[in-house]
C-alpha cells in the first residue's frame, strides 16, 4: 500500500469517527429539543398550576429574577426581565399579565426547541459531510467539494445571525480558505491520476 493510499484509508477513518460523534451529538441535540418544546408546551397549557409555584419560588427568594429569566441553584439565564415583556396582542398580554412566569419560562423553553432544532440540523448536515468523504475515492471530487462549501456556508450564515458580524465574516474567510485548498488538492488530484 502506498503513501496516498494510507492517507487516503486515514481520512476516510477520521470521517467514519466524525460522522459517528455528529450522530450522537445530533441524537442529543432532538431529545433536548423534544424535551425543551414538551416543557415550554406544558407551561403554557397548565399555567394555572405552575405559576403560584414559581410567585411561590420567587417571593422566597428561590428564584431570582432580578438579572434575567432566572437563577437557580447555580443555572443563570440571562437577558430576559419577566416584568419588561409587552405584546400588541390582546390575548398574549393577557397571559403575560395574568401569568407571567409561565408564559415567558414557556415560551422560552419553545424559542429554545427551535434553537436546538436549528442546531440538530446543523449537525447532520455535517454528518452528512463526513459521510460523502467516507464513500467516494478521493476528498478532492466535485460533489465533496460543493458539499464542504454548502454546509460551510450555511455554518457561517448560522454564526452570522447567532454569534455576530464577527465570527460570521470569519466563518466566511475560513470557507473561502477551505474551497480554495479543496479546488487546489482537486487539480493535484487530477495531475497525479494522468501521470498514472
């Protein structure tokens, strides 16, 4: 076995382990949206039951949120007052009035589902990556090419709205770095199966 066929045996090894660890991160990402939206739904339908709970928890001191949507025993949320959410929406300022605690903890929990939802996309995407390398006979072909850039793209648009200009522009300059060695390994590909 040559060089290049170990290297080649190395990196379909190292995609088989990424496309593994991406199907369990994936695996986790969907339970912890299933359970997310399942909280925030059950918030919402049985407010009358949990928010004399947390009035209960807040007025204790239990529940902090002075700084945010809440502390908890060492688990801070922060950036959501309780008492600063308004709606246009006759009904939800009802709800927002009337229960607040649930219907903002209930609401977050969902706005956090989609969140992780995003993400769990976002990583199969990536699976799918490593897969595509894992099965053709060179990293260097047109299909794996257009897939790293696709999922990179997509990656620094997900960074771009998330995290900010900053880690957006550099998602894309690393992208861009990456289409450009890819096409470069491609057309020594090319050279190195004609002098075969």
């Amino acid at each position: 076995m040559n060089e290049e066929n170990v290297k080649l045996e190395k990196i379909k090894k190292s995609c088989r382990f990424g496309k593994k660890v991406a199907t369990i991160l994936c695996i986790i990402a969907i339970v912890g949206c299933v359970c997310s939206m399942v909280a925030g739904i059950a918030l919402l339908v049985n407010s009358e039951r949990f928010e004399p709970e947390f009035v209960k928890y807040v007025d204790e001191g239990k529940i902090d949120t002075s700084n945010g949507i809440g502390k908890v025993s060492g688990i801070s949320i922060q950036g959501i007052n309780v008492n600063d959410w308004k709606s246009d929406i006759p009904a939800l300022q009802k709800a927002l009035t009337e229960r607040p605690y649930t219907t903002v903890y209930g609401i977050y929990c969902i706005i956090v589902s989609l969140s992780v939802a995003v993400c769990s996309v976002m990583i199969k995407l990536l699976s799918s990556v490593f897969e595509l390398i894992e099965k053709e006979d060179t990293p260097f072909t047109d299909a794996v090419i257009k897939r790293v850039t696709v999922v990179m793209i997509v990656i620094s648009g997900f960074l771009l709205l998330t995290a900010g200009a900053a880690f957006g522009i550099l998602g894309g300059l690393v992208t861009w770095v990456v289409h450009t060695v890819m096409d470069y390994g491609k057309t020594l590909q090319i050279q190195s199966d004609e002098t075969l």
